[in-house]
C-alpha cells in the first residue's frame, strides 16, 4: 500500500456524486455503490442498534441484512428511485430490522392484553427468502460437484460462460458443453427441491 | 433451462414450478449475499484504514503539540548558568593583525570580566556530551568519561548574537552540526578578510569535532588580541589540552581556572581539576 493511500483511504462515493448515479450503480450491482451506501447508512444505523438496546457489535449484521433486503428489492423492480437518496430508504429498512431483531430478543414475554403484534411485511417476506436461500445452499450441497460448481460459477459468482471456459474453472471445454451440463444440472437441483418439498411439507 | 422466465413459462406442473421459483429466489439471495459479503469486508478494511490515519493523525498532533510546549516552555527557563562570551559583531570586525589589539565589544568597555557565571548552588551537568577523540589514546574510557562530565561549552554564549556573514554558520552551531558550520566558515574564509570571530568560532567547531590541537592553534594569540575573551579561551584552552591527552598541561590551566577569583569558569575550573587530579 502507498503511503499516500495510507493517508488518505479512497472514498467510495467519489464516483457517486448524486443520488441517481449511486442508484444505477446499485442497479448494476458496482461494490463501490453498496459500499458508499453502506458507508452513507452506517452512522445512523449504529445508532438505531443503540437506540433499540441491541449490543453494538450486531450493527454489522443489521446494516448487512438490512443492504440484502433493498437490494433484492431493487432487483425485483420494488424500488422506484424518486430522486431521494437511497441510504435514507436502506436506513428505514435497518430500523425495521432492528425492532424485528429486537421483538425476537424478547420473544418471550407474553404481549400485552393478549394482542399479538403485527409481523413487518417486508421483515417477513425476508424471512420466506431467507428460507429460500438456506435450501438452495443445502441442495447445491447434496448436488456435489461438478454440479453445484458450474451452477455456483454462473449463478452465484457470476462469471460469463466465456470466462469460465478460457480460465479453466470446470472440466468443461467449450461454452456448450459448459451451458448443456448446466441446464442438466438445474434441472436435477428443481428436482431435488421438489422431491425435498414433499418430503418436508414445506 | 437457462432463463428462468422462459423455463417457468413452459407447461409445468404446479409442484415444480413451484420449486423452480424457489431455486430462482434462492439463487439470486446467495449471489446478494456473496455481493454483501465481499463488500463488507472492503468496508471493514476502509474503516480500519480510517482508524490508523486518525491514530497516525492524533499522534502528529500530540508530537506538534508536545514539542510546541517543550519549545515555549524551554524559552520560558532562566538562563542556565553558562559563560557568556561577547563577541565583536562580525561585520565590524578588523581584519586581524598580529600584535594589534582588537576594539573591545559595545558594552564591554571597562575591562570588567565579558563572561559572568551565574550564581548556583551546584555546577549543573553539562548539557552535551564530549565528542569522539581521535589519535593516540582515544579508546581510554576515563578520559572520555572525564571529558563528558567537563564538557561546558554550550553555545550560544549568552549575548553572543551572529550577525551578516556569519547567521549560517550560527544557525548550524545552534543546531551542532559542527561539521557543517566548520564548511561554512572556511567558505567564509576564502572570501572575507581574516577576524578574530571567524577564528573563534573555527576553532570552537574544532574543537567540538575533537581537534584540540588545531582548536588550540586556532585560539592562539587570541586573547591578547581580544582581552574580554580571556576567560572563555582559557577554559577551551584547558579543554584542547585535554582533548590532545596534554593532561598536565591541562590540569595546570584548570587549576589557574579555579584559583582565580571571579573567573567565570572558575567553578568548572574547580571540578575539573579535582576530577583531573
């Protein structure tokens, strides 16, 4: 690292240097746009941890969570940009994870006069992701390679076909070989998620 | 099978449909996550880059700080009781010349002794170590160790004020860089006519570079030139005898030190003496 690095750490939000600019960036998923957001989000999310009463330590895990949740929600087209900035929005997410992660904390003390609090949809549908996400990582898992490897490489880490082919990640040589086993794979990986529904009922 | 949309859009059964929109789901959470993930350990890294500049920034703070206080609070201190030596302004210097008697200094004008020692209970330490002897017997750990505890020669003597030519080479022996005040002044010897400030303050380098002999050579005659300076060459007389290994020529000097009274060096004169003998 050079000593002038040192000394001045880069800002990530220096490309970003308007509201919209760091949308499209979140848009395309740019690490240096949900790390200027992060960074943006961090102070007040740390101090809605301590407002709740939650140990400071989880403000990390909340601030993670809570970028998780709007990103999705930006990739599922839930998120109109209305020219406000997006921390503001991440921020209000944040809060809504931190009260639902403050509700699980104290889970068990009876609610008063027998009414049950209202779950958070946004919380909630989370959580039915969340599930999502544990049983896709589970049956990639049981999948085994070379299976879950070249569904991992496409889907997860997002590498082009080209890419995975000229690097020699997978025994896979040429691009349709790649793309055949793949479209074999996610097929037994759907059957695998059926065959795992009725068997859990879920 | 490759997209989704087009793979949901075929004639499936419902079960599988389902499962297939759960794998998308889920798919698309571990690939947020692993973006999330790798992000927070860029942030992690930036805020602990963050922590070691405000430490890096905190510690010059307090460095400039501390130093500024040392530095007012030093100016603030009495004056140490160290010879005072005038020195004629240089500028106005004549050049010398053997046998003649220079002009006493402004303010000197009676033949009062020019280096007063203040008053003290105990003869401090001095404030600088003896420098490194050279030629023969320069490995005796006494003699050096001696030196070190004799080594009164503080600069600059108190109203000892440079001026003109001379501002470089004072400024480098304010800041004991011997070596290089001593450049300076055999530059300012090649073009200015030979005085007896330019002689005293070589053969002061000199002799803080541990040449007694040529410090002794250079401080020669000195005194009948320059009377108020008497004292103060006497005691670097003592020192570059010592410097040389001349012991008893060294002692002799120290003990007329000690045994004159109203001598400015005449405490020092004492300590040397009895530490010589």
């Amino acid at each position: 690292m050079r000593i002038q690095e040192w000394f001045s750490p880069p800002d990530p939000c220096r490309p970003y240097d308007s509201h919209e600019r760091l949308f499209r960036g979140l848009q395309r998923l740019e690490n240096a746009a949900i790390l200027c957001l992060q960074m943006k989000a961090l102070k007040p999310v740390r101090k809605i941890v301590r407002q709740y009463g939650l140990p400071p330590d989880r403000a990390d895990d909340i601030l993670n969570r809570s970028t998780l949740i709007f990103l999705q929600k930006i990739e599922d087209g839930n998120y109109q940009f209305l020219g406000h900035a997006p921390s503001t929005y991440l921020i209000e997410i944040a809060r809504r994870v931190t009260l639902s992660a403050t509700r699980a904390q104290k889970k068990t003390t009876a609610p008063l006069d027998g009414h049950e609090r209202l779950p958070d949809p946004e919380v909630e549908s989370d959580k039915r992701r969340q599930e999502d996400t544990e049983l896709v990582r589970h049956l990639l898992d049981r999948l085994g390679d070379p299976c879950a490897q070249v569904i991992r490489l496409h889907h997860i880490e997002g590498y082009s076909d080209e890419d995975v082919v000229q690097q020699n990640m997978t025994r896979y040589t040429t691009v349709d070989s790649l793309k055949m086993k793949r479209s074999d794979c996610m097929k037994k990986l759907i059957q695998l998620a059926r065959k795992w529904k009725i068997s859990n009922n879920t | 099978m490759e997209d989704f949309k087009q793979y949901l859009s075929e004639d499936l059964e419902e079960e599988e449909r389902a499962a297939a929109e759960r794998i998308r789901t889920g798919l698309e959470g571990l690939r947020l996550e692993r973006k999330v993930t790798e992000v927070a350990a860029g942030r992690r890294a930036l805020l602990r880059q963050r922590f070691r500049m405000r430490i890096v920034v905190a510690a010059l703070l307090v460095v400039t700080g501390g130093g500024a206080i040392l530095f007012f609070w030093k100016k603030d201190l009495p004056v140490q009781q160290q010879p005072r030596v005038p020195v004629p302004d240089p500028d106005n210097a004549p050049p010398m010349n053997p046998g003649s008697v220079s002009p006493t200094p402004p303010g000197n004008t009676k033949n009062t002794p020019v280096v007063e020692n203040r008053p003290a209970k105990d003869l401090p330490e001095p404030r600088f170590s003896a420098p490194v002897l050279r030629g023969a017997g320069s490995e005796d750990p006494a003699r050096k160790a001696l030196l070190n505890k004799i080594w009164y020669t503080d600069y600059p003597p108190t109203g000892f004020a440079a001026s003109g030519h001379f501002e470089k080479a004072d400024e480098l022996l304010k800041n004991r860089d011997f070596t290089g005040a001593y450049v300076q002044l055999q530059r300012l010897e090649r073009s200015l006519p030979a005085n007896d400030t330019l002689r005293f303050m070589k053969g002061y380098c000199l002799l803080e570079l541990g040449e007694g002999a040529e410090a002794l050579a250079y401080f020669e005659g000195m005194d009948i030139r320059q009377p108020a300076w008497k004292m103060q060459l006497e005691w670097y007389r003592g020192l570059g005898a010592l410097l040389t290994g001349d012991s008893k020529k060294a002692l002799t000097t120290f003990r007329k030190i000690g045994d004159t009274p109203g001598h400015a060096y005449r405490k020092q004169g004492k300590k040397a003496a009895g530490l010589l003998h």
